[in-house]
C-alpha cells in the first residue's frame, strides 16, 4: 500500500520534453525579474510618445529617423540609465551580495551575467517601437528611403546608457538613486538639447535633429563609439580585475569625442534627396515637389489641376512652382509647404487640396513687401483673380463675417463681389490677355500698375 | 532618544530623508528655472513644471516602502489614517516648496501649475507604489510623463486631449480635474491597500 | 476550551491550495507545527496572524471570527507574531524597533517602555537595548523578533522557524521561554526541528498537503516511531514524523490515517 502510494508521487518528466536542466542557467536571468518589464517600459513610452505626434512623421522617412531618434534620446536614456541602475541595486535588495562576493567566476563575467538581461531588453523594446514606427512609415512613404543606421546609434546609446546605470546602481544601492538618475539624464539631456550653441552639443547623442540634413558618414560609428567607449570605460573601472583595462575604451571614446567636436558643424550636410526635385512640366507654370516626397507629385498636381488650367494660356507667370530649400529663383515660385508634416500632408495624403490650391494662387502675387497696404482697388482685384483661379475655403466665411460687419466693410464686400463677377463675365480669350497683363504687375507696389478690372 | 510612536513610524519610512530630498529638489527646481529666462515666454518653465513634480512623486512614492510589511499587517492602529497624513504631509511640502521656482504667471506655468502637476504625479505614483510596490512606484510615472512630454510638444495646438494634462496652462479646468481625480483615486487606492508587499525579493 | 478555533479553512497561492479544508483547534499551551516544505504551516501562520485572508472557510481566535473587520483591533492587540521573512530598520535601536511595534499594537504609552524593556530582557538583549539592529548578528535580530512578538504580553504567540540562526544555548534558552509562554498563553510554533517539538511542545500537528496529517502529543508521536516498521530516523520522533506522513499520504485524509496508525499500534 505505502509503496504504492510512493510511487504515485514520483515526478518524472513526460518524454519527448527537453530537460530543464540543459538549458543555459542564465536563460532565467533574461526571462524573470526586472529586466522584461525595463524592455516593456521603453517600448510603452516610445510608443506613446511616437503614436500620439504620429501625424508629423508618419509617411517621411526623414522625419521618421528623427522623431525616432530623438525620442529614443531624450526618453529612452534617461529610462535605460534608470532601469540599469536598478537592476544594478538588485543584490542589495536581494540580500545576495555576499553569496555574489563568493563566486568563482570573474567581476566582470558577474557584472555581465546581471546587466544583460536589462541591456538586452531595453535595446528588443527600442527595436520592436523603431520596427513598429518604420513599418507605420513604410505604409504611407512617399520618397526617399529608411535610413537604418541611426537606430543602430541609438540602440548602442540605450544599451550603453543600461550599462553605466547598472554599475552606479551597484556603486550606490539606495532605492532612489534609480529615479534620481533618470531625472538627472532629462535634465543634462534638456539642458543640452535646449542650449544648443556650444561646441559640446556635438557630443550629445541627440546632436542636432533636422529633417533635410544628414550626418557625415562617420558621424554614427564615432558617436557609437564615444558612447559605448565610455559606458565600457565605466563597466571596466568598475568590474574588471584589471581596472586599467578601462583606459582603452576611454582613450577610444575621447578620441571619438574630439573627432566630433574638432568636426562641428561639418558634420552635417543637405540629405541628396532633399536637393532635388521632380516636376511635372505638362502644366503652366510647372509643378515641382521635392525629392523627399517625389511620389506625392500626382497629388499635388491633381489639387493645382483648377488653377493649372485655369491659366492655360495666360502669359506672364512663373516658370514652375519650385520645393527646394532656400528662396526660389526670379521667375519660380515656391510651392506651398508640404513640411512640416501634420499640416498640409499627413500620411502621405494632402489633406486639404482645395486650401493647397489657393495658398498656391497666393504665392502667384506678392504684395507682402509692400511699404504700406496697396488700395481697396488692389485688393479687390487680386481677390478676384485668388477667387477665380482657386478660392479659399474661407472665403465664404470671410464674405458672410463682412455682411454682418459696419457700412465700410459691406461696401468692400460689395467691390469685391463686382470685381469677381466682372472677371467671371469676361470671355476666355480676354480674360486671358487680362490674366497676362495682371501677372506683369503681380509683384509691384503701385495700384497705378495693375490693370483696372 | 525618543520613542513616541509617530516619531518612529516617520523614521521608519525614512522621511526626514524624504524631507531633505525634497528641499534639495526644490532647490535644484530654483535654479533650473532661474536659467530659463522666462519673462520672455512662460511656456519655457515647462520642462520644470513637469520634472521637478515627477521627481518629488518619485521621493514620496519611494517613503511609501516598509521594510517590515508582514509586521505593520498585525498592526492593530488603522492604517489609513497614517497613510493618509504621511501622503499629505508629503504632498503638501512638496506643493509648497516646488512653486518657489516658478513665481508669477499663476495663468499658465506658474505656482498653480506646478501645484496641480504635483497633485497628478503623486496620485499615479500612490497608485502604482500599491500595484508594483513602492520601491518601483517611479517607473510607470517615469515613463508616463517623459512619453506625455515629447508626445505633447508635437500635438498640434487648439485642444490638447486629456493624457497631456501635465502640460497644459494652469487656466485649463480640464486638467486641473485630470490631476484631481490622478491624486484622489491614487491616494483613496493607497489609504485602501497600501503599498504593494515586496519583501526582499525585487 | 479552545483559543483558536479554525474550520474549513481553505488558502489559495495563486493557482496551487495550500490548505484545503483544515480543521483545528488550539488551546493554551505550546503546539509545534510540524511538516515538510510547502505543506501550508506558514500559510496557516499567516492567516491566524490576520496578515493573509483566506478564499475560504471560518478562523475564531478568542472568540472573535477575524472574517469580522471591525473585531480585528481587539484580536490583533492580544496577539504576537514573529514572521518568517522578518523585515526590520537597521537604523533603529532595539528599544525603538520594540517600541514602534508597541505602538502598532496600540499598546497604553505609560506602559510601553517598562513593557520594551521586559520583553528585551526576556530575550537576553538587556545589555545591548540601545544597539543598532543593523550592528547585532543574526541569531540576535532573530532575538529582536522574539522581543516584538512579546511586548504585548499577549494570549496568542505565533512564531514562525524562531529557532532559525540561534546557537544551540540560545535555542535552549528560547525553549525555556517558550515552556514559560505556554503556561498562560497559545503559543503555535512552526519548525523544522523535532529538538524543539520534543523539549517545548505539549502538543504536535502535522501539516502536509494542506491538511492536517497527525494530532497527538510529542510522546504519542514517538510511540507511533517506536512501533512503525521500516521508517527511517535519528529519533523516536522522527520516525514517528516520517510514519504519520507515510499514513497519512497512503489513505489520503487525517482521519482516516489517525485510525489506521491506532490500529497497527494495537
């Protein structure tokens, strides 16, 4: 009977299931304890953070790699300092330190064997949110191309930032010194980020965040190794046998930091793509939409398609509507701005061609350089001609606030609805050569010069 | 050598250390925001009013821990009321000290706003110090408002939704009431439970 | 008259029952709390400290139900509890650790220090009141324990492995103490060391599985030794153990493994 009894109570594992015991001992290490919800925490906090601004950067690589990086920085950092840090306090609270003190295996392999698991999980919760937010750009690109090096720095940051905060976790093991850190990670970050003139900034892994300029080739390998040459430098001083050891990656990372200091400015240059610019030379004047973007130009052209041809014909015009940075030339006008995503486009859609359309009619004319404001006749008439050729979606507003408005505005009102009734009764052929003879003048500050409607 | 009661109780939760830590935060706050130069725009104190309550909650939320947990749950004195005077004492320092660094614009970053950004950070962190314990109460909190600071910055302007209380002007009575209820519901849950046992184990 | 009265007491640890419809009474007296690891004796400790509630089941201790929150008070003021994972402040001295818990207890102010000073001397840390915890050994914080579980005189102890980190005279000593404790009060001591059972205890329980396996006192339990046949052990004692854990594990309940081993005494 009791060896009956016994024999039930014995536990064999079921065949064909792996024994336990032959998996790696420091599997646990990764999948238990602190180091899963670190990984977890980042990857919520870039997300959020991504998602809830994704309108400006979803659809542009460029400023996809940006706000990725960026928020990567300023918050994933701080966050990874912290996580280390705490993980690096865990034998205090665990009460271990002793039985550590006691192993036969090295400092450093000790060290290692600890911080890992949260080096490892911080920088899979960074890549699963930069997977998640290239994908969420890949869907709606239209132009350019991922750059897949920037997240490589930044996942060398993280992991580096994981790095240190573990051995000051482990040089101070009190239970604020996790959250204090992070604090002081924001605020030497911010302060950097935020006074953004000295010859220093170029060492802040944020460095200098812009959507058209690009780093030198070498800018990511020297910042990787000015920031994983430190965090080695303080693991080595820190846990290795021969502390000295730690003076090889310092001297590696300070010269990486002089490279990039002596360097400066010349660290960045226009990205190729944003430089150029495709056209669509089918219409009057032509419709030129920067490289960074080039597959939005059917869009765009289909929302100028009104007033492209409306001014078939007419004489006097800029060549093409031009995207590139800078001014545009004498006889080019600039087309109304797609960046900053989020306004104009988002997700790879324009999303208001007919406001596109009239801002586009607006940059025809310019009387913004005007010494004073041009007359009430002035007025009327380039409001005519923005009407005709691709009015604003509020205008009716504006005409119905006018209505409501003192004697002098319903008079203005009324000139203006004459002056566009006048151009709409015109017959084609005449509104053409008035068209043309308007354009001739459409820069010019005396009412004398524009032709009477 | 002294043994009342409440004395010990404050000692046992480390707060004169909460306190000193507190008033090296505020004094830091000070000076953070005397570089800021904001008389020319009271919007430049924002990473003060977000940081400088995030890390207040953060030392409040970690005096929340006892060392002897399984001890205090034999306790026969009610435990809320204690709770209840250190989360206030604490939160009412720190809402007295960290508005010293940001005089004047009571209408948009000023004493009000740090006040109610107080208010909301040490409700989530009473909050999460009973669901995580409080010797972690700071990373959720940490992570939240690092997220809703970059998250909000970007936001276009007009109607900031509710999640970015944190960053909105003081005149704004819907974040005002975010914070409120942040501050109710995190102190209510912890007069309630406690923080969260944690014992030696991480 | 029994001080505790526990019936159908049911605790869950997320998914696994750590005890499973235990009945048990205890009256004045010391009862060792015997049985293997992960049997449910620091469950059932910890319910009748009120610490853990339980999914199940019905725990009166002097004659209050402890399911009633608001007669919680009067039970936990007549109650000490020395825990397994005993957490302390290194920063305070003995006397204030022993005072903090005094004032937990909502213990008269006018009494607690003469109170404090009792229950340490009673522990022999008289000489070393006003040390730090943090500088004294192990076996002393355990000690320090002791002390807190004691200050307020009360009538029902509950000490979770006390003898743990105590050198063999102070594992004496506390015996001795414990024998004094029993005279007035109930004092339930959960061990691995029959040592203590056999020199302290008037009554032993077997817990294993959740269940209560054997009740009887230390002498029955080495007689049920002396007779089982092929059991290994030191002592009488624990070849009784290991006997009414074999019986109890064979037939699946207390009862029926009680009569069973009267019958194979007979």
């Amino acid at each position: 009977m009791t060896l009956v009894a016994e024999k039930k109570r014995e536990h064999r594992p079921p065949a064909g299931v792996p024994a336990r015991a032959s998996r790696h001992p420091l599997r646990a290490e990764f999948r238990r304890g602190f180091a899963p919800w670190a990984g977890l925490a980042l990857l919520l906090t870039l997300a959020v953070a991504l998602a809830a601004s994704s309108a400006q950067w979803q659809g542009g690589w460029a400023e996809t790699r940006e706000r990725l990086h960026t928020t990567a920085q300023l918050l994933g950092v701080p966050l990874a300092l912290a996580a280390g840090c705490w993980q690096g306090g865990r034998e205090r609270r665990r009460r271990t330190e002793e039985l550590m003190a006691t192993a036969v295996r090295g400092g450093l392999a000790r060290f290692l064997a600890a911080a890992l698991p949260v080096v490892c999980w911080v920088v899979a919760g960074y890549a699963v949110a930069a997977a998640l937010a290239m994908l969420a750009t890949g869907l709606y690109a239209t132009g350019d191309r991922p750059d897949l090096v920037a997240p490589v720095t930044d996942a060398v940051a993280l992991a580096s930032g994981a790095l240190a905060g573990h051995a000051l976790g482990r040089l101070l093991p009190w239970r604020l010194t996790a959250p204090l850190l992070a604090v002081a990670g924001y605020v030497v970050l911010g302060v950097v980020a935020y006074d953004s003139r000295g010859p220093l900034r170029h060492l802040s892994p944020i460095g200098y965040a812009s959507d058209t300029d690009v780093p030198v080739w070498w800018q990511p390998p020297a910042m990787t190794v000015w920031t994983g040459g430190l965090a080695a430098a303080v693991v080595l001083a820190y846990a290795a046998r021969r502390r000295f050891t730690a003076l090889l990656p310092l001297a590696a990372a300070t010269a990486a930091g002089a490279l990039l200091v002596q360097t400066g400015e010349g660290l960045w240059h226009t990205n190729p793509a944003a430089g150029r610019q495709v056209c669509d030379t089918s219409t009057t004047p032509q419709i030129c939409v920067n490289g960074r973007y080039e597959e939005l130009l059917p869009q765009v052209t289909d929302a100028l398609s009104g007033l492209t041809g409306r001014l078939d014909g007419v004489q006097n015009l800029p060549v093409r509507f031009t995207d590139l940075p800078g001014e545009p030339g004498p006889d080019e006008a600039h087309l109304p701005m797609i960046t900053p995503l989020g306004w104009s486009v988002v997700r790879g859609r324009l999303t208001d061609p007919q406001q596109f359309a009239w801002e586009a009619g607006q940059a025809l004319y310019g009387r913004i350089e005007c010494d004073e404001a041009v007359g009430p006749r002035v007025a009327a008439v380039d409001d005519a001609v923005v009407h005709y050729l691709a009015p604003s979606p509020a205008e009716r507003r504006f005409d119905e606030l006018a209505a409501e408005g003192d004697a002098a505005a319903r008079a203005e009102l009324r000139d203006r609805l004459d002056a566009r009734a006048r151009l709409k009764a015109m017959g084609d052929e005449e509104r053409r050569a008035w068209l043309s003879e308007y354009f001739a003048s459409a820069g010019t500050c005396d009412p004398s010069e524009v032709p009477a409607l | 050598m002294t043994t009342s009661g409440l004395l010990l109780y404050a000692r046992s939760r480390t707060l004169p250390r909460t306190v000193a830590a507190l008033a090296a935060t505020a004094a830091l706050a000070v000076w953070a925001a005397h570089g800021l130069d904001a008389y020319l725009d009271p919007s430049r104190r924002v990473p003060v009013v977000a940081l400088a309550p995030l890390a207040a909650s953060a030392l409040i939320g970690a005096s929340l821990y006892s060392a002897s947990d399984e001890l205090d749950r034999t306790a026969v004195r009610p435990w809320w009321r204690r709770r209840l005077v250190h989360l206030l004492a604490l939160t009412a320092l720190a809402a007295a000290l960290l508005p010293w660094a940001v005089l004047g614009h009571t209408s948009s970053f000023g004493p009000p706003a740090m006040i109610r950004n107080t208010l909301g950070c040490v409700g989530l962190t009473a909050a999460s110090a009973v669901l995580l314990g409080a010797r972690l109460s700071w990373l959720p909190v940490f992570a939240y408002v690092s997220a809703v600071y970059v998250a909000a910055a970007g936001v276009d302007g007009g109607s900031v939704p509710a999640w970015a209380w944190l960053m909105q002007p003081a005149g704004e009575r819907g974040a005002w009431l975010v914070a409120l209820v942040a501050f109710a519901a995190g102190t209510v849950l912890y007069l309630l439970r406690g923080a969260r046992a944690e014992g030696t184990r991480d | 008259m029994p001080t505790i009265r526990v019936t159908g007491l049911h605790v869950r640890h997320r998914k696994t029952v750590a005890l499973d419809s235990l009945d048990v009474d205890f009256g004045p007296g010391v009862h060792g709390l015997l049985g293997p690891n992960g049997a449910g004796k620091t469950s059932l400790i910890r319910v009748l400290a009120t610490v853990a509630e339980p999914a199940g089941g019905r725990v009166e201790i002097l004659g209050e139900d402890t399911g009633d929150h608001r007669r919680l008070g009067d039970v936990r003021r007549r109650l000490g509890y020395l825990p397994q994972d005993f957490g302390y402040y290194p920063g305070f001295t003995v006397r204030e650790f022993v005072a903090y818990v005094a004032w937990l207890k909502e213990m008269p102010a006018a009494a607690t220090p003469s109170a404090v000073e009792r229950a340490v001397a009673r522990v022999g840390l008289a000489d070393r009141i006003d040390a730090k915890v943090r500088t004294l050994s192990g076996g002393m914080v355990r000690r320090v324990g002791i002390a807190q579980a004691i200050v307020n005189a009360p009538q029902v102890l509950l000490f979770d492995e006390p003898t743990a980190g105590l050198d063999p005279e102070q594992r004496v000593e506390f015996r001795e103490l414990l024998r004094e404790l029993g005279t007035s009060a109930t004092v339930i001591v959960s061990t691995h060391l029959v040592e203590d059972v056999a020199a302290a205890c008037t009554e032993v329980t077997l817990v294993d599985e959740g269940r209560v396996a054997y009740r009887g006192t230390p002498q029955s339990l080495a007689a049920l030794g002396e007779t089982a046949v092929g059991v290994s052990g030191d002592n009488p004692i624990e070849r009784g153990y290991t006997a009414a854990l074999r019986a109890h594990r064979a037939h699946g309940s207390a009862a029926q493994a009680v009569r069973t081993l009267e019958g194979t005494a007979r």
